[in-house]
C-alpha cells in the first residue's frame, strides 16, 4: 500500500511526540531507539526512515522549541533596545522555551553542537547554528553599534563559543529561578558587543598597504 505524504507526516509527528514524553520521562541515554519505536507503534527499522539517529530526532525537538521562542522573541524585541539588551532577551526567551527539556538536553548538545566537531552531527544541528546565527546578525543589521557593515567570521564564532557556553552552565545551574545564568548571559552578551566595536576600531586603525615598487 502506498504511503501518503499526509501518512508520513503524521508518523513523524507521533514519533517526535513520543520521544518528547520519553526523553523527558526516561532521559536521553536511558531512552533507546526501540523504546521510541515501541511507543510510536511502528518497526524499529522505519523509524530510521525519518530519524538517522537519536541524536537528530532529540534535536528536532529542541529546534522546535527555540523556533516557538524565536516566534515569540520578534513579539517582545523593541526597536530602542540596545543591541546587549536585544541578544539577552533573545536568548533568555530560547532558555524559557528550553526549560522543560533540560534534565537531557544538556546530553544532546554537548554531542550535537560540540565546538570541538569539524560539522554537526545531524542536519538540525546545523541548521539551528545557521538560524540562530541569522537572528543575531539580523539584530546586529537593525542595531548599528558599529561602522563595521557585517561582523567577520571569527567574531560570530566568538558569538558562538559564548552562546554554548551560556546553554552549558544553564543546563546544570541550580541557582533560583536560574539567576546565575542571567548573570552569566548578561556578562556574554555585553562582552560579545564590545568585541564589535573593538572589530571596528581596529579596521580604522589599519593603514592602508600601499605598492611603491615602482619608486625603488
């Protein structure tokens, strides 16, 4: 019997649903690829027909969840923030949205987005790197702390290496209410910015090469 386009994505619903209530039940490790089969209801070898691993699937789930932030993020930025102020709210928001996931989700992205990886491990990885990455030079573009027109690739790599630093130390904050890892934000964000203008200030700074072979 052929399967539907509509069929197929109601499967992969059921299975992100499942692993969603197992992950969060069970943990990420403790949670097999036949226990999500199992709870989906379907063979153990289909499931790889939409997830080739379960790392790819966890990520699904978290995209997810910073999509529904993301969302919820252009609702809440004011044009008069600055640029420190917009990248904590954004972030914060993605933190909130991450909260019921973060007794495993500290397990997936330390293998997921390991910055240590020469490529992610799944295309969600990835393409969570590239749309967050997006936002923030978006928010960058909308804000002008600088007269740099596009931050360079290693700034946003800093921007980065900061960015999974702040999810590693929330994943095992147990502060109140997770104050620490505000602190910890704030203190990324606005080291993050300074980075641009100092990005900036040394593109003035370098004089121009000039070729004077001809006075020789």
């Amino acid at each position: 019997m052929r399967v539907t386009a509509k069929k197929k994505e109601e499967t992969r619903r059921r299975i992100v649903d499942c692993a969603r209530k197992l992950f969060n039940d069970n943990g990420f490790e403790q949670t097999t690829t036949r226990h999500l089969a199992e709870a989906a209801g379907i063979a153990a070898g289909t499931m790889f027909n939409y997830f080739p691993t379960k790392e790819a699937l966890a990520m699904t789930i978290v995209c997810e969840a910073l999509d529904d932030a993301a969302t919820e993020s252009e609702t809440l930025l004011r044009s008069d923030e600055a640029l420190d102020e917009a990248l904590f709210a954004h972030v914060a928001v993605g933190l909130r949205h991450l909260a019921p996931h973060r007794h495993y989700v500290g397990e997936v992205l330390e293998t997921a987005l390991s910055p240590f990886a020469k490529e992610a491990v799944c295309e969600q990885a990835q393409q969570l790197r590239v749309n967050h990455l997006e936002t923030v030079g978006e928010l960058i573009g909308k804000r002008s702390v600088s007269e740099t027109v596009a931050p360079s690739a290693m700034t946003m790599h800093l921007y980065w290496t900061l960015y999974l630093g702040v999810l590693s130390f929330w994943a095992t904050d147990e502060s109140p209410g997770r104050e620490d890892t505000l602190v910890v934000l704030d203190e990324s964000m606005r080291l993050f910015v300074g980075s641009l203008s100092s990005e900036s200030k040394d593109e003035r700074e370098v004089p121009d090469v000039v070729d004077d072979t001809e006075n020789r």
